[in-house]
C-alpha cells in the first residue's frame, strides 16, 4: 500500500512556525482522506486534523486557527503549516492515510 514520509519537523521558539509535508508513494492518494496525529511525551495520540480528498478539513480544537493542513494532489503530498507554535505543540507528528502511518517526524517547541 502507500507509503508516506513525513519532513519539516525541528526546533522552534514559541510563537515561531514550521511547515511539515508528507510525501506519499502510489497512485491512489487523491482519493484518500488523509490526516495529522501527533504524540506528546507521556500524553495519548491526537489527532490534530483531517483532510479528505477534496482538501475540506476538520482541526482540534488545540490547533484551529493557528494550524492549516493543505495538499497537493499532483505531487501526492500532505502539508501542515504551523504558526504561533507552543511548547504544548510538542510531539511527534504523524502522516495517517490509505491504511499507512509515516514514521513520524519531531517538533519541538522551546525557547
């Protein structure tokens, strides 16, 4: 099945921004609802948003406003773009569509 990679992740100061993308392998990606998790140190996987096919999206609430996922179909790649980052934003960030996980990529919030 598909395979995803995520990229972007890093270190930034609070209130700083960070775009991560998600490059996926196979030829059925633009008709995959795709979606964000991420994974604090000692919390429970969340999910920070979806994205269907169509691009129409759906955040949580932690991240509305401040968090806006895109994609780009013809280059089967899944964007995040994160501003007015927070140390709480600090997790591990996950690629989840067509059955597939990334390995995840770091970000890091701190001054």
């Amino acid at each position: 099945q598909v395979q995803l990679v995520e990229s972007g992740g890093g270190l930034v100061q609070p209130g700083g921004s960070l775009r991560l993308s998600c490059a996926a392998s196979g030829s059925s990606f633009r008709f995959y609802t795709m979606a964000w998790y991420r994974q604090a140190p000692g919390e429970q996987r969340e999910l920070v948003v979806t994205i269907t096919s169509g691009s129409r999206t759906n955040y949580a609430d932690s991240v509305k406003g401040r968090f806006t996922a895109s994609r780009d179909n013809a280059k089967n790649t899944v964007y995040l773009q994160m501003n007015s980052l927070k140390p709480e934003d600090t997790a591990v960030y996950y690629c989840i569509g067509g059955r597939s996980w990334g390995p995840g990529t770091q970000v890091t919030v701190s001054s």
